[in-house]
C-alpha cells in the first residue's frame, strides 16, 4: 500500500512517478515502527538500544522482587511520533512495563485503533489528543497527567521517553509569571518574523517547566532514557521539542539517544534513485531560509540530464499582512511555499518535490510537486502562481490547480524532504 494516498493521481509522466517513489522511500525509512523494532529489543532483563555501531544497555527493574526491593518502569511518549511508538515500545517492553501516556496530535480513534487487542482494563499506557502548533489547555492537562504519573520515583525506577517533532507545543505546563496566551502569542509573533527551531524553542524553554531539561529533573532519581527523532537542522537533540530530558550539564542518571533523523531518510531516497537509474547526490541535511527564496533558487541550477538531488532541512515562511483590510489570510506551509515559487521558473523536463516528512505541512497536504506540466495547467486555468504566492495561499492553489501531495498525519518526523530531479 503507498503512503502517498494519491501517488496514482500525480503520477502522470515517468519523472513524476520516479520522483514520487523516491520521496516514497524516504518515508518508509523513518516509519517510527520500522526505526524501533530495528533498534530496540530486550534480552536477560535488559533494554538494549542501537545507537550508531554501539549499544547502549538499561537494566529493566522487575517489580516482584519483593516490597522495597522492586522497581518499576514508565514509558512517556512526547511528539508526532508518540502515538505510533507507543504500542510497540508497549509490546517491546512487554510485561515489564508498568505504565506509560503519551500526547499526540492524532485522533483518539488512531489510539483504540492501534491498541485494538488491549481491552481497555489491559491497556497500559494512557492516550492525550493535543494542539499543535500553540498549546492549549489540553494540552497543558496532560502533560500534568503526565507529570502525575512520574510523581514519587524511586531510584529503581526506569523511565522510558520517545521525544519527536511538535513536541514543544504538546508537553507544555507554563512557568508560574508565563500564562498559556502569552506562550501562544509569543511563538505567534515569532514564527510570522521566520524565525527559525532554534530561536523558537530558545525561547519557549524559559517559559515552561517541563522544557529544557527540567522534565528529567522532575524524574530523579530515576534513570531516564531517551529515544529522539530528530527534526531540527544539525539535529540538536536540546532544541527537539525543546530538550524536555536533556540537561546542560551531563547526567549519570539520564542517557539522551538520536536515534533516527533526516540523514535515514536521504540515504534510503538516494539508494531509491540510484536504483531508477538517476545520478543522484545528497546536497545538504540542513538546508534552510526563506521558501519563496529557496524554491526559485533550487531551479536556478543548470540542468543535467538522468540527475538527481536531494536535500532535506526545514525553510521558513516569512508572512506579509493582507493588502486590505478586506483581504483574508492565505494558508499552507513551508513546502508548499517552495513549490509554489519555483513553479514558474521550472526548467523543461524537470520536477521539484517538496514534502514534510510528517505528512502534515501545517494542513492536510503533505506538500507540492511543481513542474512545467502543473504551470501549464494553472495557465490553462487562468490561475496565477505569483498572486497566491504573493498572499501566502499556496494550499488553495495548489487545491485548485492539482500537485498537492496527500499522505495524512504519518509516524514520522524529521524535517522536510526535497527532490530535484532531472530527465
């Protein structure tokens, strides 16, 4: 089954088809399934983590050793990947797992369904639906249940964490001087400047109690291990979901672990395109700036035929306010944006993808493709690709005109995953 819903609707060259089962691979490569049941497994009372050419190994506390002398563990799921890890670190961990709560963006229907075989008096881990990209009071909600949860532990214990991508806005509680609107405001104001992971979640660190680091302090003294998926350029695993385990100073008691980031995903797409035949390199992991700029700039390069090149990273969208009052906001997200600016100046027998490995680019699209065949097209339409530009809707264009790519909310998160790729 593709991940991509509508592959067969976009697929009408042999260009777009290769282009499409490249971004494909990409995908598959950091299903948040596939990543744990690779690197996780547990032998002789023992967690054993892959981490790189090395293993790390977490002894897992049994409870029935007698009063006092038992430990226990917790698994915490933060992020857009929580939901889809959380039943296969439940069924990795197995009876050794104590209990665990994750907060996620996806519908509680995703949750019964994927615990489906778990009556709901079995079900070990607990499910919180949250906002994103502003936290609400939901989701300040559970992450106090969350924090309920790891109340008291002992020494013994073990905490199990999964921190991904959107987990900023998800695992949020407010310092006591910081209210949540002025939280929701501030990333508001500046996410239109573009600014970028860093600087955001710089800022959201001194206003929480949960982010950068303090989470793992509220743990102690109980070991606290880490799983992250990054989605930040450079992959700073303090800046992913604004470090809720990762101390300034380091800590015998807590094990931060990277364990899968966009470099998976740009391997397994390169391996994909050379196997189609392309000439392919992987330019950056890190690429970064202004969409409307990096789209009409990927497309400034001089053609070569049978080529591919990838990159991945994260641009940002500038926004600029409406030219009247009568004027709405447009809508779409960073890919899209890329799309949209490189679609006009698209050389001939060529394609651009531009796709959020989430499959979410702050709508439900994924994001966009743009070659000479949907400029025709929005030409045929009458449909300028420079006035939605202009007004930040790439979503409705796109919408109108076709090349949305369509994959629903996915397990995954590691930064954006772009495509140029040559006849």
């Amino acid at each position: 089954m593709s991940i991509i819903i509508n592959k067969e609707e976009l697929a009408t060259s042999k260009l777009r088809r290769s282009a499409l089962e490249i971004l494909e691979a990409g995908l598959e490569a950091v299903d948040t399934e596939k990543i744990l049941r690779k690197k996780l497994s547990v032998r002789d009372g023992f967690l054993f983590i892959k981490n790189g050419t090395d293993e790390y190994r977490a002894e897992l506390p049994s409870p029935n050793l007698g009063e006092g002398l038992g430990g226990e563990v917790y698994f915490v799921g933060i992020g857009k990947c929580a939901l889809d890890g959380a039943r296969v670190i439940e069924d990795i961990l197995g009876d050794y797992l104590t209990k665990g709560a994750v907060i996620d963006v996806k519908p509680e229907s995703e949750f019964k369904a994927a615990f489906a075989e778990a009556s709901a008096g079995r079900r070990k881990i607990k499910y919180f639906v949250g906002t994103h990209p502003y936290p609400s009071e939901q989701n300040i909600l559970a992450t106090k249940e969350i924090l309920n949860m790891v109340e008291n532990l002992t020494e013994r214990d073990l905490v199990v964490c999964l921190i991904s991508g959107g987990g900023s806005s998800l695992f949020e509680l407010p310092i006591p001087e910081v209210d949540l609107n002025t939280i929701i405001e501030t990333t508001k104001e500046l996410t239109a400047k573009g600014a970028d992971i860093y600087d955001l979640n710089k800022v959201r660190k001194t206003m929480s109690q949960v982010k950068g680091g303090k989470f793992a302090k509220l743990c102690y003294p109980a070991q606290v291990v880490s799983l992250i998926f990054s989605d930040v350029l450079g992959n700073d695993i303090s800046i992913v979901a604004s470090g809720p385990t990762v101390l300034n100073e380091p800590s015998e008691k807590i094990k931060n672990i990277l364990l899968t980031s966009n470099h998976d995903a740009l391997e397994a797409m390169k391996i994909k395109s050379e196997e189609l035949g392309f000439n392919t390199m992987i330019e950056t992991e890190v690429l970064s700036g202004n969409a409307k700029n990096m789209g009409r700039e990927l497309t400034l390069r001089k053609p070569k035929p049978k080529t591919c090149i990838l990159f991945g990273g994260e641009t940002t969208v500038v926004l600029t306010k409406p030219a009247s009052a009568e004027a709405t906001a447009g809508k779409g997200g960073r890919n899209q944006t890329m799309a949209l600016s490189a679609l006009s100046h698209m050389p001939a027998n060529s394609i651009l993808i531009c796709a959020s490995s989430d499959g979410w680019d702050n709508t439900d699209h994924a994001g966009a493709i743009a070659d000479q065949e949907l400029l025709q097209k929005s030409k045929e339409l009458n449909i300028s690709a420079q006035e939605y530009l202009e007004k930040n809707d790439s979503y409705n264009f796109f919408k109108l005109v076709g090349g949305a790519i369509s994959t629903g909310k996915l397990g995954s998160n590691v930064s954006d995953l772009c495509i140029m790729l040559y006849e």
